[in-house]
C-alpha cells in the first residue's frame, strides 16, 4: 500500500505545493514549524479541505479536485494520533479504546484488541479516565485508539513533542513496534532528528511549504542543504550491527568494516541498528591523531563543504561506514586545507553517542 | 397537602404541567439553536442571537401580546394550527406555548457555554475515528454538554413555573386552564381575604425556584469533577 499526495494550499504565510509517495512504513515529515508538516496531514485527513490537489491510498481516492471528490474525514479509514492525544475525558480508556473499532467495518476489523492492549502495556488502566492518566499512557492509549480503527492509513502530528524525554523514550519503541508490525503506511510528523533517525523508512523534508528533499533516512539527514530545524539537528545516519558488549560497560558497533564505541545499549549481539551522529559532535583531523581519548575515529575523503552565513561550516565525508557529517569553523576547514576529495579523519567521543538516538533497523520494503 | 386549597392544588398542578411541557418541547430545539450558535457561522447569526434573547429584554406583556397576534384564533400561526384542529389561545397549551417562549433564552445561554467548552479537536478526534457527524454529535458532543443541558433545562423550568406577564396577556387568566401559580397568586390579591392563599403559594414559589437553581448548581459541578477527575 502506498499513500500518493499532491497539495495546493495558501496559507496565511506560506503557499503549499508539494507532492511525495508514502510506502508502507514510517514516512516522516520533517521540517521546522511553520513549513507546512501539520497542513499536509490535516490534509490528508480531511480536516482541511485544501485549494487542489489529490490523496489516494492505492487506487483508492480521498480526495481530488479534478473529479470534485472529497471524502469527509469519518470515511477516510484514518488512525489519527495527535500530539495531544485528544482522548475522551467523558469516556474510560476502555471506552475510548472500543471507539474507533466500533466505527471501522466488521469485516475489516483487523487487530486483535487484547494483542495492542498487551502490545501497549495499558491493561491495568482499561477502567480509568483520561484525567487520570500521565502524559506517556494517554499517548499510548492514543496509539491503541487508532490502531484498533483498523486503518489504512496511520497519522501521527508531533505525537511524542508534548513529553519529556523519559516519557518519549517510553514511548519510542511502541512507534518502532507499529511501524515493524502494521501494515499500512504511517504519516509522521516531527521536527527532531532523533525521531527521524530512530522511525524513519523514508522522510519528506519540507521548507515554505514545498518539498526540498526526499528519500531514506541516511541519506536526507545526511545533506547538510536539508537542515529543517537548524544546524544542530544535522547529522548522519549510520546502519550498524552489534558486535560485542565489553565488561567496561561499552558496546561495540561494527559499521562496514569500521568500529564504533558507545555506552552499553540493551539491544542483541548480532542485532542491525540505525545510529545517528550528531555534526556538532564530531571533530575533524587532517592526520591520523595520535594521544587522543575518543575512541571513535573512521578515515574517509571529503565529500562536500558547506558554508553557511555565520562563522560555521558542515563537512560531509564518505567513509568506509557510510557518509558522516560534521559540523567545524570556517577557520578550522582553512587550517586544515580541507577541499573535495582530501582525506580526514573524523573523531567522534564515545559519550557523545547517546542511546536516544539509537534504534531499531528497517527492514527495506 | 390538606394546607391547601382545592384552587391553589389546581394552580400548582396546572404550573407544574406546563413548566414540563414547556421544558420537553423547547429542549430540542434549544440544543439546535445553542449548537448553531456556538459553532456554526452563518448569516444572519446575530439575527438569530438577538431574536433568542428577545424575550428576555422586552416587557413580557410585548411578548404575549406578540403571542396573541400570531398565535391567537385570528392570527396567522393560530389559524394555520387551527386547521390541524390545535388552538393554543386560553388553552393550557397556550401557556406551555408563553413559558417556553420566555424561558428560551435561558436555556439556550446555559447550553451555548457548555457547548463552547467542549474542544472542537475531540470533535475532530471522533471524526478521523470513524464518526459522522451526527455520531460524533450523540457520542462526544452530548455526553460533554450533558451538564449544561441538564442546568439549562432545570433553569427553563424554573423560569416557566414563574412566568406571568406573557402568559397572562396571552392566555388570560382562567381557573384550572390558563392560571398558572403566578397567576393565580395575583389572582388572590385581588379579593378580600385571598392573602392566606397567595402567601401559601409565594412559599411554594420560592421554595421552587431554590431548589431549582441548588439543583442546577449542583450537577455542574459534578459534571465538571467528572471531567477533570478520575
């Protein structure tokens, strides 16, 4: 199943035109506020009706100004999670859970409820009330609403920028799980480069309104031009695989013959995993440095520089585990007499590798 | 109730009916107007905001006497009804007709409000799951005003267990079909000897309308401990 979208739509500030092809898995928006993330998804939706344009799942058409067709939003299959969650405060989380099931077409029920409420761990609060409920479990009840409306099609708006970071860890993994286990298209929408690297099958990077690039996570993320939500969400999207869990409390990450250092992660030994690398935390090297504690450094030529209006500069180079992005001075790239086809080292501290911005790999479909 | 007597019982049956009907009929269409209210824009909707609360501002006897124009045998309303063989004029139905009228406004600005606390997002929330409008009316929309309703209702009750100006003007003031309890406690201050009866009924009055508006009071604050609370 693959979702076609094509908008036509002013905004107060901006003027959408756009066009991209969701496949199965998670495509992400991603783009600063403002750039039209929320507009696209409302749009497919149906809860806004824009100026032009068509969204079909398949054959199967929402919306098209061509023909003058347009469903309204309870006919669209939808599993909306918003960033609010937007549970029912009058109703149980049993109630609440039973609401879109109840809507969805018999023969069309497809999940199990008892199998998401494990999945999501919220049977003990199957009698409560929303009020009653933190951050973290209204969001997964919101996930379990959707998912029991046996959709065809999954939206999620920013559903994780309302938490903390603990409650958006706790939350991360049931997204990795809808995405690995569900089998419709996901529309999601963020602004952090966290979520993009750990969900990602494929993102939409959006600016004023139109798309400026689109593709796999490694590579979008990985062209410094794309940057949406400012210079420190730029980094690389490396896949590795587990190769050893050390007794000093490092785990060891094989990436195309290279190896990589982090503090101990609680995936398998032998387990593929996507692992971004922040720029801003990678230093750059002109010689092989010697006397330096980073565990971290893989040898590569340089790809690209970068240079934007301010004393900064984004270097990207390819190396034999995959392009990594680093952020340094305009002064720095002088002194080391960097330029396309040169060879460097890149040194990356171990510490710096946070376990947040390590997740699960994807299977291509 | 042997402190009272066979009129006075009349009187507060003869109130206590019409305040029902008029309450049951006009709920409807006071949910209709409050939700058109709140959340529709249209043309034309100040007209409406204003032609609700008109019976509020204008002197009740305006409004009877307006009644009595539309609604009375002669009048164009009350000869349409006339052919279906209803009369409303100096019928109990008449001043159903009257508390009703007066006690829209009320019901009508207690329904808005709990209709404009409601986030219109829970309403989109229901829609993307599936729900068509009138689903999402009956399964979000209702359960959450439910209160407002309910106090609107209460308060429409009340007003019509004391409506006199419009009723009087429109329906007259007839022993067992149009004296209602206001009327029938004016009725009293009129003949010699007569304030015993009107005291009694005045208590039943009060007594009424306190209880109506405790009443009210209430169940919106149940309903909003339920909301917020677990």
């Amino acid at each position: 199943m693959t979702l076609s979208v094509r908008l036509q739509h002013d905004l107060p500030d901006i003027k959408l035109d756009l066009s991209f092809d969701a496949p199965l898995g998670v495509t992400v928006l991603f783009g600063r506020s403002g750039s039209g993330k929320t507009t696209v998804v409302n749009a497919v939706a149906g809860l806004l009706r824009p100026k032009a344009g068509r969204v079909a799942v398949d054959e199967w058409e929402l919306f098209d100004t061509e023909q003058d067709l347009w469903l309204p939003p309870h006919r669209r299959r939808l599993g909306y999670i918003f960033q609010e969650g937007r549970l029912f405060p009058h109703l149980t989380v049993r109630q609440n859970l039973a609401y879109g099931r109840w809507f969805a077409p018999k023969r069309a029920r497809r999940e199990n409820p008892d199998k998401v409420i494990e999945m999501l761990g919220i049977g003990h609060l199957l009698d409560r009330r929303p009020a009653g409920l933190s951050g973290g479990e209204k969001q997964r009840v919101a996930i379990g609403r959707a998912l029991l409306a046996s959709p065809r099609l999954i939206l999620a708006d920013e559903p994780l920028a309302a938490l903390d970071e603990a409650r958006k860890a706790e939350i991360l993994p049931y997204f990795e799980r809808l995405r690995d286990e569900v089998s419709v298209p996901i529309l999601y929408v963020t602004h952090s480069a966290a979520e993009v690297a750990r969900l990602a099958t494929s993102v939409v990077a959006l600016q004023d309104g139109k798309v400026v690039r689109h593709g796999p996570a490694s590579e979008v993320m990985a062209d410094p031009s794309v940057a949406p939500a400012g210079v420190r969400a730029v980094g690389a999207v490396l896949n590795v695989r587990v190769q050893e869990h050390h007794a000093d409390g490092l785990t060891e990450l094989e990436a195309g013959g290279a190896r990589l250092f982090l503090p101990r992660i609680p995936h398998q030994v032998g387990e593929d995993l996507r692992i971004r690398i922040p720029a801003q935390e990678v230093i750059l090297s002109s010689k092989r440095p010697d006397g330096l504690s980073a565990l971290n450094m893989l040898e590569g030529t340089v790809d690209t520089i970068r240079a934007g209006g301010g004393p900064g500069a984004i270097v990207s180079l390819q190396t034999s585990a995959g392009p990594i992005l680093a952020r340094v001075t305009r002064r720095s790239v002088a002194a080391l007499g960097l330029e396309p086809g040169k060879s460097c080292f890149a040194v990356i501290k171990t510490v710096a590798l946070a376990p947040q911005d390590v997740g699960g790999r994807l299977t291509p479909s | 109730m042997g402190w009272l007597g066979p009129a006075e019982i009349e009187a507060l049956r003869l109130s206590l009916r019409v305040s029902f009907w008029a309450t049951l009929v006009t709920l409807p269409f006071g949910i209709f107007v409050a939700y058109a209210l709140a959340r529709w824009r249209f043309p034309g909707r100040q007209l409406l905001n204003g032609l609700v609360h008109l019976p509020l501002i204008l002197p009740p006897v305006v409004t009877g006497y307006l009644l009595l124009l539309t609604f009375g045998i002669q009048g164009p309303m009350g000869r349409l009804l006339g052919e279906f063989g209803i009369v409303v004029a100096f019928r109990w139905t008449g001043a159903a007709l009257a508390a009703g009228i007066m006690a829209f406004p009320l019901m009508v600005r207690a329904i808005r409000l709990s209709i404009e606390a409601v986030d219109p997002k829970l309403e989109q929330a229901g829609a993307t799951l599936g729900a068509s409008r009138p689903f999402v009316f009956a399964t979000v929309t209702l359960p959450m005003i439910l209160p407002g309703v309910i106090a609107g209702s209460i308060l429409a009750f009340a007003k019509a267990m004391g409506e006199f100006g419009a009723t009087i003007t429109f329906v007259s003031n007839i022993p067992g079909q149009t004296q209602t309890l206001p009327s029938a406690v004016y009725a009293f201050l009129q003949v010699p000897g007569g304030e015993g009866a009107a005291t009694r009924l005045v208590v039943i009055s009060i007594i009424i309308a306190m209880g109506a508006l405790l009443l009210s009071e209430y169940i919106g604050r149940r309903a909003a401990a339920r909301v917020s609370g677990s």
